[in-house]
C-alpha cells in the first residue's frame, strides 16, 4: 500500500477540471481561436464522472492500491493526451502538463508502473507531434521542422529527467521515513521492556512484605499443639507454606532481570555497567575490554533508554563483527564523555565508511543496516555525535561524544 491519500488526487483533479474548462471558454470566446468546443467538453466531462468515481471510494477507503493509484494516473494522463490532440497538440503551451502524472508515480509508486507510465507518456507526446487537430488562429501559421523536433525532444527529456529525478529522492526519502518509523518502535519495545522491569521490581518490593507475613502466620500454625495434632490440618499448612515458597522465588527471579534499571533505586548508571549488561546479554564466547580513562571514580549518569539501546545495537556489531575481543574504551573529561567501541576484525569497507549511519546501509550487505542508523539517531537526538573510523590496525571503531551536560554528570 502506497502514501496517496485519494482525497488529493480527487482535489487535483478538481483544479485540473475547472482549469481546462475555463481555459476552453476563454480560447472559444475571449481569444477567438476555434478549437473542437463540445468535443473538449465531453473529454473533461469524462474527468468529471471519474472524479464522481473517486469520491464514493473515497467514502469505503481513503487509501488506495499501487494498480488503483496508477490507473487514475493513466487515466488523466491519456485524458490530457485527447485533449491536447483536440487543440493543436504538442505546441499547446499546456502540453508540459503532461509531466504532473509521472512525478506523482516516480514520488509514489513502484517503478516498475513509472516507467510504464513515463513511456505512454513519451508515446503520446510522439504521436502528438504528427497527429493533431490544428489550431484556427485566422492566419497563416508556420512552425519550423526543426523547432518542433527540438520541442518534443525536450518533453520527452524532461519526462526521463523528472521520473528518474523524482523517483530517486522520494525513494530516499521513503527510505529514511521508514527507517524513522523502525528506530521508534525499537525505542518504544526497549521503554517497554524497561517498565515492564520496572513494574516487576515493584511487584516483588511490595509483595515480598504481605508474603513474610503468611511465612510468620503458617510458623505460628505449626507451634499450635491443637492444630498439629490433625494430621490433615498439618498437611494442608505445610501445602500452603510450600506454595508461598515457590511465590517467593518466582518474585525473586523478577529482581534478577538485568534490564531492570529504572527502578527508583536505580535511577542513575555507570556506562561501565550499561555496557557489560549489553555485552552480556548476547551470550556471546568472545571477551570484553573495558578500559578507563578517569581523574577520579567514574561518576554515575541519569539513565535513558535511548542510551541503553543506542549502546546495545553498536556493541552488537562489534561483537558480530569481531574475532576474539571487543574493546571499549570510556573517557571522562572535564566538558565530554568519550566512548571508543572497537572490534578485531577486519575494519570498515572504505567503499561504505562515509555512508555508515544512513538506513540501509550494512558492512556486509548482510543485514538491513538500521541497527547503526537507529543508534546514531538516538544518540544526535539527544545532543551527542557518532563517528566511524578505521584504527591504524585496520579495526573499526565506532566514537561516542557526549557532552557532560547532556548526561547530567
């Protein structure tokens, strides 16, 4: 499914429709140049019906399908094609509308159907160079072989240009906003995930006291001579003391999720922590390398899933990419907080380290390449900068810099 809102199509339609219509009656009776009046008429009066059309979809869906989107375009395209046949054809000054359809399907559609389109565009344009009615301008009128070549030479350019031009940066562009589109969901899944642990660290803190209670109860239960004396009275308390055990190590499990940094004890982090809690839930065979760059103990910044999860896709592929070792290497200074996440491996392609960051775009072709794009967003969104580089070895590095403020250091 496409982008094309079908009211939008309906309204340029509309425009189109009342433009034609009040260009025919200022040629037929303003300028006085005789043109095929009522048949120009049926030709927009089609336009009109197909409008109608359009409006009653409309009502069912205001989307449309790439086949359905491309037939309208078609359809104004050869709706256009009559009329220019009907006055004077390729030298009516209107003949460059004939590129509004192929930018809507170069911005839009697959293109495949834009180069359809483009190419029964330049067909009509060819045939209306030799097959027109001519235009009654009451006097002789004249127009060079060579200009008429030149005219539908540069119409059938434009159309090639444009498509190909209009394709380009609106495939980019959808590129990005679907690229955008991911990087929200991944940081709405990890803020989920955060809470979620959150939540789960609250259950346990305010279960756990209620559930010490029934431990006290069912103990106190046990020393009463009256009731131990019933052998089935005493089976039905052991019974639910065993339960309350097993409610107690199911609480304790939720406090050892790792993830679970946003609990109210835990609102602030050390980076060195953010990044063996990433390294480590990849349950990876390769080590890790911290070192530490620091004028006193590493101070503790306010934690941000942004961080956390712009920090998990780049140790990812270190780690993915790697030999044996990753290597981070954390600075603190008096204005910035400098990250280096290094790897063993081969390094960076030379062919792609300029466009690292963009969506789409991967080390190996391998994978979507979103995960570095995400992090990169994430991380200037927050006011800090990412770099890619190759060391002296041939190791890719990728560079984090925040400044103190941001972090709250």
């Amino acid at each position: 499914m496409n982008t094309i809102v079908l009211g939008n199509l309906i309204k340029i339609r509309w425009i189109a429709i009342f433009g034609q219509i009040l260009a025919v009656f200022f040629v037929t009776y303003i300028i006085k140049i005789q043109i095929p009046f009522f048949e120009t008429l049926i030709i927009i009066m089609l336009s009109v019906g197909v409008n109608f059309y359009s409006y009653f979809q409309e009502r069912k869906n205001k989307s449309i399908s790439n086949i359905k989107a491309f037939s309208f375009l078609l359809f104004d395209t050869l709706q256009l094609g009559f009329l220019l046949f009907l006055t004077g054809g390729i030298i009516n000054p209107f003949s460059i509308l004939i590129l509004a359809p192929v930018i809507t399907s170069a911005s839009y559609l697959p293109a495949l159907m834009t180069v359809i389109l483009s190419s029964i565009s330049i067909v009509i344009i060819i045939l209306l160079n030799f097959y027109f009615i001519p235009l009654e301008f009451g006097t002789d009128f004249y127009l060079p072989e060579i200009y008429s070549f030149g005219l539908v030479a540069s119409l059938v350019i434009t159309v090639i240009f444009i498509a190909i031009y209009a394709y380009l940066f609106a495939s980019s562009s959808r590129k990005i906003s679907n690229a955008l589109s991911i990087s929200k969901l991944q940081i709405l899944n990890q803020k989920k995930i955060t809470d979620i642990g959150s939540l789960s660290a609250a259950a346990a803190h305010e279960l756990g006291t209620p559930l010490n209670t029934i431990f006290l109860v069912l103990n106190d239960l046990l020393k009463e001579k009256k009731l131990i004396e019933d052998k089935n009275i005493v089976k039905d308390i052991m019974l639910l003391k065993s339960q309350a055990e097993r409610c107690k190590e199911i609480l304790q499990s939720f406090t050892k999720n790792p993830l679970k940094l946003k609990d109210k004890f835990l609102e602030k982090v050390k980076i060195t922590d953010l990044i063996k809690i990433n390294f480590d839930k990849f349950n990876t065979n390769k080590k890790l390398n911290i070192k530490k760059i620091l004028v006193n103990d590493e101070p503790e910044i306010i934690f941000k899933d942004e961080i956390m999860y712009a920090l998990g896709n780049i140790i990812q592929n270190a780690i993915f990419y790697s030999k044996e070792m990753v290597t981070v290497e954390i600075n603190y200074s008096k204005k910035n907080l400098n990250i280096l996440v290094r790897d063993d491996g081969s390094g960076f392609p030379k062919d792609i380290i300029d466009k690292l960051g963009e969506p789409y775009i991967s080390k190996n072709n391998q994978g979507m390449g979103l995960g570095i794009f995400i992090a990169k967003n994430l991380i200037e969104n927050m006011g800090g900068n990412l770099r890619f580089y190759n060391s002296y070895e041939e190791n890719a590095i990728v560079e984090i810099i925040f400044d103190n403020s941001i972090l709250n250091i």
